[in-house]
C-alpha cells in the first residue's frame, strides 16, 4: 500500500507518540523520555522508552522498537494501511485514494483474500446450521439453552458430516487450494486430495476486535477426537493475540473483564448479560493476551473451571496478569465445574454475588498451597509458613508486601512480627527483589570484534541523533560509506542529508523500512544505552572515542577489500588522513 511520503509524514507529526502510547500503556516522565512497561513483553521494571524528541519508542528489555506506525501495527496487530487509517482518523487527515505498489498489492490482496475465505467460510456454516443436515448441531446447541437471538449474534454454525463440501464450494467461489488450505479451512493429503478442516462439528467463528471473522473453532458432535479443533495459526490469526469474545467485552463497560476456559462459557455468559466475558483460543493464557486485555481494564476475573486442572491453569494465568501489571481476583464456582453450568443451576444474581465475592489471586495461590501441607503437623506447618515468606518476598513494593503479610498472618493466625521476621529472614538468604527478567545471551557466546564495531557504529547514530547540532564538526571525518553494515549505512545516508537540509526526522527514517525485523534495528540504532557520563569533559571524550573507533574499524575494514577496488583505495586514503587528524581533534558537543 502506498502513500505519498509527504502524507504518511503529516499524519505520523500530527500524532504525538507519546500522546498515542499513553492511551495504551502507563508512561512517568523520566528526563527527557518517558518509561513505562513494555506491552510487547512482561516485566516488573519500566524498560520501555518513549522518547517525545524523536518521535520513537525502544524497549531496552526485548528490543521493540519503531515509530507511532510501528507501535500501532504491532499493539494492534494492523497492517500499516490500518494502522495509517487509525491514526489518520484520529488526527483529522483525509487519506486520498490508495495507491499501491505492486508488491504491496500483493500483500494486501493476500491478506484480503484470506479473511474474505474465512467470511465465506462462516456465512456457509452459520446456513448449514439452520438447513436440514444441521439438526444435530441445532440440537446440540438448544440443548445447551442457548437462544436463537445469541446464536445470531456469535454466527455459531454446523459443519457437514461430509469431509469436503466446503472446499467444493469455496472453489466455486474463486478461492484456490493453497489459499484455503493456508486459511486453515482445508487440507490435502494424496489419497483424499483437498479437503475439510472442519467436518460433523458446531462451529464457532472467532472473530478480532474489529469483528472480522479469523479462525475457527469447531466441537464435535459424537464420539469423534479430538472434542474441540481449531484453526491453525495464519497470516491473520495469532492465537497468543486475540481472544474469543473480545469483540463484544471491549465495549461492555463493566469496570472488569471476566476471563473463562472455553466458548461456550463466553456464550452463556453473555446472554446472561455478563458481556465482558472473554476466552483464550483453545491454548493456555499468554502474555499476548494479557497485555491486549490491558487495553481494556486493570481488573481480570478469573472464571476458571473449578476441578484440577482448572486450578493450574488459574494459577499460572494469575502470575502472568501479575506480571502485566493486571489486578486479577477469583471467582468461586463451586459446587459447579464452569460458569455454564453455575448460571444455568443458580441464576445471573447468584453469579452477580459471586463476581462481588471474587477471591484475591494472592489469598487463593495461599489457600491452594496449602492443600499441600497438614497444619496439625509442626514441621509441615513451618514448611508452610516458609512458602509464604517465600510469596511475599514476590512483592517489590513494600506498602504493598505490608498489606499482604497483614491479611496472612491474620487468616492462618501465624503473627504479624513472627512472619515478618520470617519473610525478612527470607529475603536476607535470596534477594528481596527479584531481577527483571530480560532476554539472556545464548551460552557460550561472546562478544566479537565484528559485534564491537557495529556497537561503535550504532552509539554513534546514537549520539548524532541526541546531539544532531554536532555534525557539521564532524562531517569532514565521518560519512555514510563508514558504516559498515548495510542498513546502518541507508539510515546514516538518510540521517546525514536530514541534517544538512535542517530536516531533522529520526522517526521518519524507519519509514524507510517495510518490514518489521528491520524497523526494531533502525529504532535500535537511535536508542543504543550510552554510559551515564557527569560531567561535558566526560561526554566529548566518549563521543571522540566512538568516532575515532568507527573511523578507525573503517579503515581496516577498508583495508582488508584493497584488491583492484579503486573505491576501497579512496576509502583508504581517505581514512587514514581523517585518523590522523581526529586522533589531534577536539570536538564540542555545544
């Protein structure tokens, strides 16, 4: 998709980042930044950078990085035509008509042409349902009390017993093979060929925030295995990114989302009128998805089942919205396994009770733990007494560890200053805070000369662009074809002449790049972490060093391509009378 340069640039000005991302994440200014945690990954530490100077945002945990289009298309899982359409809207910009390249045309039309397969695909299952071979399903589902009106509203469907009438009609409605079978809707083997991913099964279309139908779930009617199926991940479903049921609980303003195991627990909780209901897509709770329900709410309910295996999978969902910074509580079921069940036996008030009722996720980890071990029991007592130290150690923020302890120590009668001294005996053997957990260099690997240089190269592009009033001091010394990796050098190229013409624009320079991978390295190249220096002597010491020490891997680099090449030559000589003079070079930073 293309835009006139000029265009993407009024819209991308005209939305202040830092205005944009705090609708999305909770940012403190810090200097001349802003820091928050980092949507992108979980974290207990801010490591992520808003930087309203430059118009970009870097996350020093995991890399994120990009421009007010990049943050959009990754927190929102746009394209960038969506994410220009948001933003233009937002700012008041009227986009002219589309014009494409070609191979954005291609894209487009790709993505296009899945979600159309899909939308096909959900108007034939949600026919099939209501026509005669879809009785069983039809059955199924008014068994389980749901009304005509909330099947409507979730396009619920039936997928034939045969196993290849969709595809058949999908063909004949232009779709290929491929691209069915890249949709998820069909697979191929040699002795069947082309056929249904789904068949003899309710369906249940899943749809994103914008009500675009994007996968699939379907339950078997019978004995069949498995009971449930779902789509495969695709270019437009990302299962640790969406959630079922999202597109109607975003609007529900109910001051907190309910989060359930399965479909039907979304659907018979939103005909009772509890619409913030919402489900993971057939695989465990993610950090994806938490930081999308952070969008929406501080507040998570958890509305898991209540048997065992329910319970495990509360417990690792309440650390993961812990670390998203969600305030989560539980909701009691018992004596009923799920919420369908629970609404159907005791009624929408008797739900509403326990919604008010909801357990602390910290108080219910501690009554869960405690199943393990038998208070009449001395030893075992201690041992339980220790864990809870342990818990509480979790706790950064100590008016908040306070309040813990003092709800502990009073529900198990254990002592207020007994389990404080316990909890601090605790911390004194292993570290009262925990580090922030950030991606770990693979074992054994070490720093090389090669990675030393393009550090040197990216502290420079840092520095140039925190201190762009100094180029013209250096210019004579430093150019383009001194970077040594190729898209250091286009964003050095770009830099330089935004520079020289007083366009300074580093947020404009990841423009430049359509994919991804490379939009988080050019942001990285603006955002490398410079050692804190106090004093001006300190800083234009480090900054000549940096100079000097790309200048200086330029030369070599340079040295070793002699050959014939009479380019590396000039690059040569060059280099070495530029060495020589910065190496008796003062150069001020004012």
């Amino acid at each position: 998709m293309y835009y006139p340069e000029e265009l993407v640039e009024e819209v991308r000005m005209k939305n202040d980042i830092v205005d944009v991302i705090s609708g999305y994440v909770k940012l403190q200014k810090k200097g001349a930044s802003h820091f928050g945690l980092c949507p992108f990954h979980n974290e207990k530490s801010p490591s992520f950078s808003v930087s309203g100077a430059k118009q970009m945002y870097y996350c020093f945990g995991c890399g994120a990085g990009g421009n007010v289009f990049t943050f959009i298309m990754n927190y929102e899982n746009y394209t960038f035509g969506e994410a220009i359409k948001m933003l233009a809207e937002r700012a008041g910009v009227n986009l002219p008509e589309v014009e494409y390249s070609e191979e954005m045309r291609k894209k487009e039309n790709h993505r296009a042409r899945l979600l159309e397969a899909n939308k096909e695909a959900a108007k034939y299952f949600y026919y099939q349902l209501r026509a005669k071979q879809g009785e069983i399903g039809y059955r199924y589902l008014s068994g389980r009390q749901l009304s005509v009106d909330t099947m409507k509203k979730f396009g619920l469907g039936f997928a034939n017993k045969t196993s290849d009438d969709l595809t058949k009609y999908l063909k004949q409605k232009g779709f290929d093979e491929r691209l069915l079978a890249e949709a998820g809707l069909s697979s191929y083997d040699e002795q069947r060929g082309s056929h249904d991913k789904f068949w003899n099964r309710v369906m249940f279309p899943i749809q994103d925030i914008n009500h675009r139908v994007i996968g699939f779930g379907g339950r078997v009617m019978g004995e069949g295995e498995p009971k449930y199926l779902n789509s495969p991940e695709t270019p437009i479903f990302d299962k640790s990114r969406n959630l079922y049921g999202l597109n109607f609980a975003r609007t529900a303003r109910a001051g907190n989302i309910i989060l359930c195991e399965g479909y039907m627990d979304v659907i018979s909780m939103h005909q009772a009128g509890f619409t913030q209901a919402v489900a993971s897509l057939g695989t465990a709770f993610t950090s994806g998805q938490a930081n999308l329900l952070k969008r929406y709410t501080e507040n998570v309910l958890l509305a898991y089942d209540s048997d065992g295996a329910g319970v495990k999978a509360a417990l690792r969902a309440i650390g993961i919205l812990r670390e998203a910074g969600l305030t989560g509580k539980v909701i009691d079921l018992k004596p009923h396994k799920d919420p369908d069940e629970f609404i159907k036996n005791e009624g929408t008030e008797a739900f509403q009770e326990r919604i008010q009722n909801a357990e602390n996720s910290f108080m219910f980890e501690i009554r869960i733990l405690e199943r393990d071990y038998d208070l009449k029991d001395p030893e075992s007592k201690t041992k339980f007494h220790k864990e809870i130290a342990k818990k509480l150690c979790g706790f950064e923020i100590e008016v908040e560890r306070e309040n813990y302890l003092e709800a502990v120590a009073d529900k198990y009668h254990i002592g207020f200053e007994n389990l404080r001294r316990l909890v601090n005996t605790y911390a004194a053997q292993t570290g009262m805070v925990k580090p922030v957990e950030r991606p770990k260099q693979a074992a054994g690997k070490k720093t090389t000369p090669e990675e030393n240089s393009r550090r040197t190269q990216r502290m420079l592009l840092t520095w140039l662009t925190d201190y762009p009033q100094v180029y013209p001091r250096i210019s004579q010394y430093i150019k383009p074809s001194d970077f040594t990796e190729e898209l250091y050098r286009k964003v050095a190229e770009r830099l330089f002449s935004d520079i020289e013409a007083s366009n300074y624009n580093p947020a404009g320079i990841v423009s430049m790049f359509e994919e991804e991978e490379q939009q988080r390295e050019a942001a990285a190249l603006f955002n490398t972490k410079v050692e804190a220096l106090e004093t001006k002597q300190e800083r234009e010491k480090a900054f000549h060093d940096i100079l000097y020490a790309v200048k200086k891997n330029s030369y070599e680099y340079y040295s070793g391509r002699l050959g014939s090449d009479m380019d590396a030559l000039n690059q040569v000589i060059a280099g070495k009378k530029a060495l020589e003079e910065l190496g008796k070079t003062h150069i001020s930073l004012d």
